[in-house]
C-alpha cells in the first residue's frame, strides 16, 4: 500500500502550485467523505467481529514501514489484507476498517502531522473503495468456490495499485511543482511487480478464512512479524552504508580544505540535473554515491599537488589524472555501489573524446558520468581554488556555452542553462558537508 507524502510546498514555490495542491487537498477530502457515505449506504450487518480482527491485521501490518527512495511516500505492507477484505466482506466494510486503522496507525501510533492523516484516510478509503467496486462488478465472478474468483482480484488489485499510486503521485507534483507522470515513473513505477505478490497473498488470506474460519488470522501475524523483522535489518543496513558514504566524503573533504563541501554540492547540482532528465529511482541512488564519492581518488594524491598554486608539471598533471581510476577502484569494493564506480571512473570523459582516463567520446560515456562531469565542472568554476578565486557567475555560464558538445554534453549543459535562466537552478554557496550529507541520504535514500 502507498499512502502518505512531504509536504515541500515553500514560499519560493509559485502560487500557483501552492493553490493548486490546497484545491487538490480538500478535493480530495470531499471526494473521499463522499465515497465513504455512498459505501455506507450499502454496509452489511454482523461484520463487527471481522471488522475488529482486521483492523488489528492492518495495524499490525503498517506497522511495517518502507520509505520510498526520493518520492515522499511509503509502501505498507498491508495491501493483501486489504484485497481479501474486499474479496470476503465488500468496499463498504474495508472502507471503515481502513479508516479506524489508519487513525490508530498513524494518528495515535506514529504521531505524523494532522494533515497528513486527514489526507491518507480518505485516500485509503477511495482506494478500497474503487477496488471494492471494480471487483462486485465482475458479479458471479467473485464467489471463492471457482477459481474464476481470481479474475476480478487481479483487477481489483491493478485498480487498488493504480488508482493509490496515481493519487499520490499528483499530490507530491503538486506539492513539488513537478511533473505526475515523472512523479509516478520515477517512484511507483517499480512497484508494479509488487502487486503481482500482494495479490496471491491476498487470495490466500481470503480462501483460509472463508473455509477453516477466524483462526487462520493467527498464519498471518507471526509472517508480519518476521517481515517487520527482516525489513528493520534491511534499514539497518543501508544506514551502515550512508554511514560509510558520509565517512568516507569527509575524508575527501580533509585532504583538500579548498573543496569543502564541493561533494556534497555536486551531488545536489547532479540531482536537480537528473530530476529533470527523469532516471529513475534506482539511476538517481547511484548517481548521488557516485556524486558525493567522486573525488575520492585524491586522497591518494599529495597535497602539494592538490593545493599547487601554480601551474602542474606533467607528471603532477599525470597523478592527477589517475584519481578517476583510483577512486573507481576503491568504491567498487563495495558491491552495492558497483554501478556507482562506473560513473565515477568516467566522470572526466569529455564528449569530444579528449577527457580521461580512457578518451570515451559521446554516448559511451554514461549518463550519470556526463551529468556529473557538468555540475563538477560549475562547482568548481563557482567555487575558490588554491589558483584562483570563484569566477562571476556570468563567465560560468558563458564558459558552459562555449564548451558545450566539447567538454560538455549538449543536453545536460542545455538543461543547467535553461533552468539557471529561469531560476530554477539555485547556487549552492556553503554548506556543513558533513551533516548535510548524513541528512540528505537519511531522507532520499533508504528504499
């Protein structure tokens, strides 16, 4: 299940997106008020016991939480309860169960903001709702003594998925001035094979309840449990990783005081970029490791060449050059961010075939790479150095023009530029590395 968002709305944002996503939120209040009342007036009688376990089920189940990489929304684990409710009791009951356990869940449980319970409810309800609905109009269909009954759940099911995730997509563009469809495509996208498990599950619950009774609950809450369990070591351990990425940047950051910050501001520039050419979620993931690791490499090199002043020799120019390579084979040792090595061993590849360490040329040279190998190039041209001060702003995006297709991909230079002119591009001018990027890979990176 997909429910909840961040509330990003700024004053910076338009006023229109800011009045936009208001008249969305209390569209959907009224819709989802309405939905209830319509289901309510078709509520069958005698289902308070199943009502009661299944709320218990739900809350169980959501307690089991999953924050989605960089959407502002969060999978549960309770979408195959959901299906079997709709398969044994109707929309009418699923729709009051979810609305009870999504008050004690969030409300009372999690303590999240007020209005970020008073959206999910009636979502929740207009998607048990809907799916409810897609299912009894499949009639006959749906009775559990043929197996013909799985037709309308897979329906049921695509409909549940598609209408929950659509619903939060257009509330995060909205909140985010962005575009639903990349929303969608860049979140929730990846979590249509989900469905395809939820729904067996789901049928599952409905076939053992419906035949040996209210007992077979008790199947399904130890599995939950495990699943709380496996899911909390899987936090754990991408937080191992944040911690080892936010460790190893401020060691970068320690062998060259010039570039204080200079990863961590890449690695914001390079998302902006990506947002906008739409990677996915798992594209952006590597792409901010490669980012915020990129330099890596000097920490083999000496810091009388890294802070020379003057003009390098050859050979210092040839150290130099090495730490692509070098910081490329130091992070693919961690296997979790081999893709992440890749970028950062191209990273200084130039679209002419004149960069570095292996003169690829176009689109050999990965996307993350070529991203990465623009915003590199404006931090560095923004920011002091040993040799000179940070260039106006002016001769950066002059020096991007005249070196697009050159030293810089086309595409990528054209975005920067585009969204610089219409002040969609900020200039990042200090930040405290260290904790900024421990908090931003907290916020954008566990999956």
């Amino acid at each position: 299940m997909l429910k909840d968002f961040k509330d990003r709305a700024s004053k910076q944002e338009p006023e229109r997106s800011r009045w936009g996503f208001r008249v969305y939120y209390v569209l959907y209040l009224v819709a989802g008020m309405a939905v209830l009342a319509y289901l309510l007036m078709d509520f069958p009688s005698g289902h308070w016991r199943d009502i009661f376990l299944f709320i218990a089920l739900i809350v169980v189940a959501d307690s089991v939480q999953i924050s989605l990489p960089r959407g502002g929304a969060s999978i549960y684990a309770s979408s195959p309860i959901d299906l079997a409710g709709i398969v044994l009791f109707g929309p009418a009951v699923m729709a009051v169960v979810e609305t009870v356990s999504t008050i004690l869940t969030e409300g009372l449980l999690q303590r999240r903001p007020l209005f970020k319970v008073v959206f999910n409810v009636p979502l929740l309800v207009m998607t048990v709702g809907v799916s409810g609905l897609v299912f009894r109009s499949f009639g006959n269909m749906t009775a559990l003594d043929s197996p013909l009954f799985l037709v309308p759940l897979f329906a049921a099911g695509f409909t549940y998925y598609l209408f929950n995730t659509w619903s939060v997509s257009f509330v995060i563009a909205l909140s985010d001035h962005r575009n639903p469809l990349h929303v969608w495509k860049q979140n929730y996208m990846w979590n249509f094979f989900h469905i395809l498990a939820f729904l067996p599950v789901g049928a599952i619950i409905a076939l053992l309840y419906a035949k040996s009774g209210v007992w077979t609950i008790a199947l399904f809450i130890i599995p939950l449990f495990l699943a709380r369990h496996s899911f909390q070591l899987y936090i754990d351990m991408r937080e191992a990783h944040i911690n080892t990425v936010a460790a190893l940047t401020s060691a970068i950051d320690a062998s060259d005081p010039f570039t204080h910050g200079h990863s961590f501001r890449v690695s914001r520039y390079a998302l902006i970029i990506a947002s906008v050419m739409e990677m996915s979620a798992r594209d952006l993931e590597m792409l901010e490791y490669a980012a915020l690791l990129h330099d890596i490499g000097k920490i083999a090199i000496q810091n009388d060449v890294l802070l020379k002043v003057g003009p390098l020799t050859d050979e210092e120019w040839q150290s130099l050059r090495s730490h692509p390579n070098i910081g490329a084979d130091i992070v693919s040792q961690l296997k979790f961010l081999d893709e992440a090595a890749h970028i950062i061993r191209c990273h200084h590849e130039r679209p002419d075939g004149s960069g570095y360490p292996r003169g690829l040329k176009g689109k050999e040279v990965p996307l993350g790479a070529r991203i990465l190998n623009v915003v590199d190039a404006f931090d560095a041209m923004t920011s002091d150095r040993p040799y000179r001060k940070a260039l106006p702003i002016d001769r950066v995006i002059e020096e991007l023009r005249t070196y697009k297709g050159t030293q810089f991909d086309t595409r990528v230079t054209d975005i920067l530029l585009e969204m610089y002119e219409n002040e969609d591009f900020p200039l990042i001018v200090e930040t405290d590395a260290t904790t900024e990027i421990y908090n931003s890979l907290v916020e954008h990176c566990q999956v």
